[in-house]
C-alpha cells in the first residue's frame, strides 16, 4: 500500500483500493471536497482535478507539496535535526511558533514527530499533540522520497481552502464527486462541522444537475450500527465497504466482520 504524505484522522487509506473499484468508466473532473490526507486521490491519481478542505493550514501543506516539494523537504530536514540535537524543547517551540502562524512547514514537522503521529486541533485550531517522545519521526530522506512522488500525483490538482459548497461549484454533468465528511455522529472528531440538512439540500442538488457523486458515511462497528440512512430518493446503491483489515472478499462470504463503513452512489 502506499504511505501517506499527511497523516490524517479519519483517511480512507486502507479502503481507496476497494472503493476505486466503484469508480464510473468515464470521470472528466474528479473533485474531493473533504481531501483531509487525500487517499482517494493518491489512488485515483486525475489528471484534472480540484480538491478542497475547510481546515487552511491543510491546503497550505497541499500546495506546498504539490509546488515547492524540495524546499518542504528541506524544511522538515532543518527542524527534525533541531528535535534531535536540542531536544524535545525544539518541537514545543516549533508547536507554539505553529500556533501563531499556521505555516505548512511546522505543520508538517508536526505531524512527524507528535504522539501516534495524529494531527489535533482544539477548537481554536490550535495544534495540541504532544511530542511522541519515544520516536525520532521519520528520517528526512525517507519523507522526501514520499513529498517527491506524491507532489508528481498532484500536479494536475487545484486546492482550494474553502467548505465543500464552494469547492464543488464548478462541477457539472460528466464529473465526479467523492465526498467523505466527518460523520454525523462523532461531532467534533474533525476540524470543522457540517449541517446534516444543507448537505442533504446538497446532494439534491448534484442530483438535480446530473452530477455523480460516492458518499462514504458511517457504517457498522461490531455489534453497533450507526448507519445514516440517507432519504432513498438521494442515491441509487448502498453498499458496505470492509475498513481496516478485513478484506472485501470476506464481507462477500459473510466472514465475521468488525468495521464496515457505508458507500452512496447517485448511479
Ligand atoms: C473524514 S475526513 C476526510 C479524510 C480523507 N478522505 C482522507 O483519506 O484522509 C473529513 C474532512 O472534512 C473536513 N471538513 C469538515 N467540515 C468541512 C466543510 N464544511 N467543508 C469542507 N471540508 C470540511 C475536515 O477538515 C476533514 O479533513
């Protein structure tokens, strides 16, 4: 599989091979207006391509892979060995200079070298990990191989910093939309909320304009369902996609499964 560039809460890593496949044969624009780490992206890898996220340090770090990959490596180098000759003083003070400024450069550095890797904000949107401090992060060089290839994958991508509304505007008959929001029922879990009834006035919409959409919502935890049923009107198939480990196949044979997670087609 591949690694990530961003470690986001909540990626569709270990699902993007599975849902790929629900892909429809023809897509002109492939849009993500909720890219977090951009899994999907990465294994959809478009040509032409727009992609939006309402957390702005995000598409800061976006942009910097995708324009200046060198110098970002560069960056996360210059800061990581300052973690490893000063110490764990050095990442404090990159977290505090990060939560005045909000530069891609410390977020990234961040998010290598912080507690399980998991970004975190508070409600300010201020970074509140700690520094994982049993771990050196990744070394420079092995980051920079990562940057540089997945910068090559977004080349053809324009991000847009801004709610998926906006993100999605431009998008018309012949585009596709995978949309993947922060579930409604773990509020908070993400940076930023949305209204369950706007995003539902919102795929009426795609809808009514003929454009393709795929939903991941959430699914089925074990013996717990918190399956969104969305109104039958909106979608056309409701499908339940393995997340984790389980394979597909064993959802297909009716293997005992832990962790299933909801997919939406219009189509
Ligand atoms: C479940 S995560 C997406 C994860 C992504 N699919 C991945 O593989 O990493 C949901 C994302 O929606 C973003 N978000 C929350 N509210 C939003 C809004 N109103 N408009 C756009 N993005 C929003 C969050 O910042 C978060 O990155």
């Amino acid at each position: 599989m591949f690694k990530p560039v961003i470690k986001w809460s909540g990626s569709k890593r270990s699902q993007s091979s599975i849902l790929k496949e629900f892909l429809p044969d023809k897509i002109n624009r492939y849009y993500e207006p909720f890219i977090g780490g951009g899994s999907m992206l990465y294994a959809i890898n478009p040509t032409n391509a727009v992609c939006g996220d309402i957390c702005v340090p995000l598409i800061d770090l976006w942009n910097e892979i995708k324009n200046n990959p060198y110098a970002l490596s560069e960056s996360y180098r210059l800061r990581w060995t300052k973690l490893q000759t000063e110490g764990y003083q050095a990442y404090y003070e990159i977290r505090d200079v990060f939560n005045k400024n909000r530069s891609p450069e410390d977020l990234l550095f961040l998010s290598r070298t912080c507690v399980n890797g998991l970004i975190r904000f508070n409600a300010n949107g201020d970074f509140n990990n700690s520094l994982h401090h049993t771990r050196p992060g990744i070394a420079p060089d092995s980051l920079k191989k990562i940057i540089l290839d997945w910068s090559k994958h977004i080349q053809g991508t324009e991000f847009i910093a801004a709610d998926y509304t906006i993100t999605t505007e431009t998008a018309k008959e012949g585009d596709l939309i995978y949309l993947d929001p922060p579930y409604f029922h773990t509020k908070g879990r993400y940076y930023g909320t949305i209204d369950y009834d706007v995003f539902l006035t919102y795929l009426e919409h795609l809808n009514r304009k003929g454009i393709k959409y795929m939903l991941s919502f959430d699914g089925i935890r074990g013996e717990h369902n918190f399956t969104v049923e969305l109104p039958k009107d909106l979608y056309k198939r409701h499908e339940f996609i393995p997340s984790g480990n389980s394979s597909f196949k064993k959802v297909m044979d009716k293997e005992s499964i832990h962790v299933l997670e909801s997919l939406y087609l219009n189509w």
